[in-house]
C-alpha cells in the first residue's frame, strides 16, 4: 500500500470543539434527545434484548430481512454515543452503551462469528445469502461502532469483538482456496474495514475491503451460485437486477450511478477509501465519474437521493419529481461520507459544497428540531395524504406527511445521530504545509504544523449570516497555507488578514494564505449571502418553471402555517424583491425570505374535473409570503409544503 502523506487528512473530531452556533445546538439537541429517544426505541423494539443470549429469542411468524439488521441500529447508536462521548462525557449513555457492548460480546461465537438473528433465530442459514440478508451490512456497522466507541472512550471490547469478527470474515470470503467470493449485497463493509485498518494497523482488512470491492459484479456474479446453492433461482430475485444492489458488473467498468442510493453511496465511499489507501487511479477516475453523474443528473436541490420508491434509489438521469421523492434520510447522509473522502482523493471544494448541500438540507431535515422525530422519505412538495414513505409499504396516509417517532425499518434515526455527532471530524483537513477550512460554525480547533502547537478560533453566525471570524494562537511564527473554501454558492466575497485586504482568487474552491503565521494573527471572511432564485436544468420537467429559493447553503420552502393552503396557486413575480431577515422568534432564531407574491385561482369552478380556460375567470390576490428553512418543515401545524415554487 502506499504513502499517502502527500494528502489531506481529516483533522479528528477529537481535536474539534464546537459549543454554540448552529451545529452547537444541533448536537445539544442530539446528546440530550436524539440519541436517548433512540435508545428508547432500541430497548422498546427487542433491539437491545435481542443480543442477550441468555434470552429466547421468538423466531418471527413471518420472515423479514428487517429483523436480520437489527444489529446495525444497535451499531449506529453505539457509534453516535462513542463520539458524543468524546467531547461529552456522559455516566448514563456509557453505562447503557458498555452493558450492550457486554451483550454483543457474549453474543460472539467461538469461531468469531457475531450476528444476533442468525445466532439465535436461523443458525443453519448463516452466510448463505449474502445477497439480501445483510450479515456483512451489520458486520460493518458494528466495525464502524467499536472503532467510535475506542477513539470515544479509549475502550477497546468492541473493537477486539469486531476484529475477531472481521478475522473470521477474512478466513471465510477471499480470493483463497476453499474461501467464497462473496461480498454483501448492501454495500457498507467495505468501508468499515478500511475504518478498522486504519484504527489496528491490521492490514489484511484493507485488502479484504480492496477484494470485496473488485470483486463485486464479476462473472460469474455470486449471487447467481449463492442462489443456486440454496435451491433458489437467481431469476426470482425480487429486484431483476443486480444494478439495484450496484453488482450488475465490476466497479471499474460502471458508469453511472445505479440501484438503491444508500447503497451506492456506501459503495461509492468504500471505492474512495480504497483509491486513497491504494492510490489506485482507475479507481480514482471511475468515483469522479460516478461523482459527476450522480451530482450533475440524479441529485436534488436539498442533496437528497434516489427519487423511486420501488428500489429506494435511483432511476434516470434528471429524473427528480417532487412529491413522491423517495430521497431517504440514509441516502444524503452516505452522501456526505461519500463526498468527504472524495475531498480527501481528489482535494477540490467542489465535493464540499455537496457535502454542506446534503448536511444543511437532505440530512437535517430527517429529524424534528425538538430532535426526537424523524422523516424517513424526504419529498421537496407535500399535500395532505401524500406520505412517500408509506406509500413503498403500500398504505397511503390519512395524514399530513410528518415525521414518527420509530419505523419498522429504522435505519434513519440513528444514521442521523452519528453523523451530528461526529460533525466536528468534517470542519478541517491539513498536509503537511495547509490547513483546510471547510466548514463555517463557531469552534475551537487545535492540531500541530511543522511541528508548532496550533489553536485556531472561529467565531460565526453561519449559516444565518457569512461574517466568519478567526484568531490563531501559536507558539512561534509558523509558515503554513490556512485554505479556506469559498462556498460555490458564494459569488462574492472579502477577506482580510489582519485588517488587510486579500484579493487572492480560489484555487479548487479555497482561497489560500500562504505566510509565517504570528501569534494572535487574524483573519475575516465576509461570505456575501444574497437571496438566490434557483432553477433546474431544462431536463428536469418537473420544476420547469419554477424556481426554489436559496440562501448561503440553506434551501427554503413555503409551508401552509405561514402561507395558508393550496400552496400550488403561490407564484412569484420575476422582479420581486426578496428580503431575508433573522425570525429571532422561530426555531431558537433562523433566517427566513419574505417577500410579495400573488395568489392566482379560479374565480368559480364551474367544471367538473376539467373545463375550457375560455370560460374561466381567475382572481389574484397578493400574498406577502414567508419561506423557511426547508429542513424545519413540519416542525408546526401540520399543511402543505413547497420548495419549488411558480414563477411569472
Ligand atoms: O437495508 C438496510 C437499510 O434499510 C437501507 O440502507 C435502507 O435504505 C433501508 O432499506
Ligand atoms: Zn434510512
């Protein structure tokens, strides 16, 4: 494997403290309702019984691959406690968190073998379906967990369960003989085992993930001999077809992005690990290929993905209706992972303005601003009876569209405690001789230059405003490049050092100050924030038309509490002036876009479903409307919402 301290690192979480602003809040929230509400639903749901040994566990009346991945909730939790954890001490979340990690453990066979449905519900199907049955998908969510819960607490029981597991994987799939080769039809180990290598230094897990990414879609495709192994035919498989689970052919030879989205991104995160650990080129062209397909055809304003229900993901290129969007909660999230080791393979800011895209829009709005209600399916327009999500398991609601408690399937909730609570490890990347500023929010940051201690202060109200300002504390003059990206939402900027004016242009997306820096040196970033009107590409038929209003990173919506019904009769006129203003009453304090529209309806429907617009009248009346921030919809009365928007 090679060198590669050439790249960016991500500075850890560890060295990041964020205690006020917007992600201050956030994670507040999350320690103190999140992560405790799931918590709650694990043990309400059997999650957190179901490793416990000691206890029968009831074979379920009708199977569902569901119950076969409970593991990963537990693990996702446990990894959202480890790196609370880290900057937050807290004696409850530990003790519940080293009571399950006892569970697990006793939970692990003799062999290392370490799944709870298959230990205690079908111990004769152990590994024969790899296809759908997720063993590998928990395998990785607990890897990711102890390597969490070690860096958190520097305790390491899980990490040793999870390597013998990952030992015991090795022994079994691999290029070897007598070994399959297979690899798991829900792509998410791969990048786990690379998270375990560069935690143990064992490097047989980063060849193990090298293989199962090579692996994957090759003739004979192993789902087809699994399949056949166990009396199925591969024809019956539900999806028809291996793209849904991206091993329709080798990554190498795939062009676009395919198939369930949380899927392909977890996929696509693991190729990035691997082309960065490896420094495999190819690899490299075939993510910033599959990169720009799935970011210029297949994404929407909010960063959410895959559109269908039917397969959870995507379907073809600009095809983005807004109603019915699937664009499940996990689908954004792995987007950022995916888009934070594109940064660090290909450094460029262009894979951050996604990144703060799906973080500020397709990920947040999955969870209710009090913090302990989720949306699963994230539509950009909704209507009464309209509920994305119940619409994939086939009941329509009688409700408004609106974020529950738990799912049947509750993969989001704890996806999205895990990535708030490691938010500080995505603010800053360094080399040797450059320090990166990705994110803007009020921290403390510390790491060494050249071998010199560095404290770095940011002080900001973003994304509510873009006055960002730093102060650097070291312990002598340092020559280093602090690189600060300029939003590719920004089209105009100042900066100062000290007082003077920089006029530098970005370089990659990052204006870069090269100087011995000096003690109690400062800079000021001035981001200008101008309200956007948004449009789609022409292709995109559903938002012809219309435009969504944006501000900074922040993707707005109109909602009925502020706007009345029938949302879909709302146009704004080309030339209205739009004003945003800081609404200190709402949500704690967030900025909102007034502004003056018009409301245009049928005067008398005289028709019945249909009539001639020659005899229609229409009234028009203005309306001063308000829109919010898309991610804090439906967190009030319950009513329609819009993000795209008529124009006229
Ligand atoms: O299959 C495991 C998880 O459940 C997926 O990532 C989600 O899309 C949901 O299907
Ligand atoms: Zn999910």
């Amino acid at each position: 494997m090679n060198d590669n301290t050439h790249r960016p690192q991500a500075i850890s979480l560890a060295n990041v403290r964020i205690s006020e602003g917007f992600w201050g809040e956030r994670q507040a929230v999350n320690r103190d309702r999140t992560i405790p509400a799931i918590y709650d639903q694990l043990v309400r749901s059997g999650r957190i019984d179901g490793w416990d040994v000691t206890k029968q566990r009831e074979r379920p009346k009708k199977r569902s691959v569901v119950d076969m991945f409970w593991d990963s909730d537990s693990g996702k939790w446990l990894e959202a406690v480890g790196y609370s954890l880290l900057t937050h001490p807290n004696s409850v979340l530990e003790k519940q968190a080293d009571e399950l990690i006892a569970q697990i453990q006793k939970a692990q066979q003799a062999d290392g073998y370490l799944n709870s449905y298959f230990t205690m519900v079908e111990p004769e199907n152990r590994w024969r379906n790899l296809r759908d049955w997720h063993e590998m998908y928990n395998a990785g969510h607990l890897m990711e967990a102890a390597v969490a819960y070690y860096q958190g607490t520097g305790k390491r029981t899980l990490l040793d369960v999870l390597s013998r597991y990952a030992d015991h994987i090795d022994q079994r799939f691999g290029p070897r003989e007598g070994q399959k080769r297979g690899y798991c039809g829900h792509p998410e180990v791969e990048l786990a085992l690379v998270k375990l290598y560069q935690t143990t230094g064992e490097r047989r897990y980063l060849t193990l993930a090298n293989y199962f990414i090579n692996e994957r879609g090759k003739q004979p495709n192993y789902f087809d001999i699994e399949a056949r192994e166990r009396g199925d035919d591969p024809a019956d498989f539900w999806a028809q077809n291996y793209r849904y689970c991206q091993a329709h052919e080798p990554i190498r030879d795939q062009q676009t992005a395919t198939g369930h989205a949380v899927r392909a991104c977890y996929l696509y995160a693991g190729v990035a690990d691997i082309a960065l650990e490896t420094d495999d080129q190819e690899l490299l062209e075939v993510s910033r290929r599959l990169w720009d397909n799935l970011t210029q055809t297949q994404m929407y304003l909010t960063g959410g993905l895959g559109p269908a229900h039917s397969n959870e993901g995507f379907t073809f290129a600009y095809d983005l209706p807004n109603e019915t969007a699937y664009a499940e909660t996990c689908a954004s999230i792995a987007l950022v992972f995916w888009a934070h080791r594109m940064f660090h393979l290909d450094p460029d800011g262009r894979y951050i303005d996604v990144l703060e895209r799906a973080l500020y829009n397709g990920v947040l709005s999955g969870v209710s601003y009090e913090g302990a209600h989720f949306f699963y399916a994230n539509p950009l327009t909704s209507y009464p009876n309209v509920n994305p999500y119940e619409h994939w398991s086939g009941i329509t609601s009688e409700r408004h569209y609106h974020r529950e408690e738990w799912f049947n399937c509750p993969c989001c909730p704890p996806n999205l405690a895990r990535l708030v609570a490691s938010i500080n490890g995505y603010f800053y990347s360094i080399t040797a001789d450059t320090v990166y500023i990705h994110l803007y929010n009020s921290n403390h940051a510390h790491f060494e230059v050249q071998e010199t201690a560095i404290h770095l202060d940011q002080r900001t109200n973003y994304p509510w405003d873009g006055e960002i300002q730093f102060s650097l504390q070291l312990e002598q003059p340092t020559q280093f490049t602090l690189a600060l990206r300029i939003p590719g939402w920004c089209r105009d900027y100042e900066l100062q050092v000290n007082g003077t004016k920089i006029s530098d242009a970005p370089i990659a997306g990052y204006v870069r100050l090269n100087r011995q820096w000096q003690n109690e040196d400062k800079v000021s970033l001035s981001l200008k924030m101008p309200v956007e009107r948004m449009i789609s590409h022409p292709q995109v038929r559903m938002d012809v038309g219309q435009v969504a209003l944006q501000r900074g990173p922040i993707v707005y919506c109109l909602e009925e509490s502020d706007n009345g019904s029938n949302l879909a009769s709302v146009y704004l006129p080309q030339d209205a002036p739009l004003t945003a203003s800081l609404d200190k009453e709402l949500f704690g304090g967030v900025s909102v876009i007034t502004g003056d529209a018009l409301r245009i309806v049928p005067l008398q429907w005289k028709g019945e479903l249909y009539q001639p617009q020659s005899v229609t009248q229409y009234t028009q009346s203005p309306l001063k409307f308000k829109a919010i921030p898309y991610y804090l919809w439906a967190n009030r009365m319950p009513g329609e919402m819009r993000v795209w928007i008529q124009q006229r």
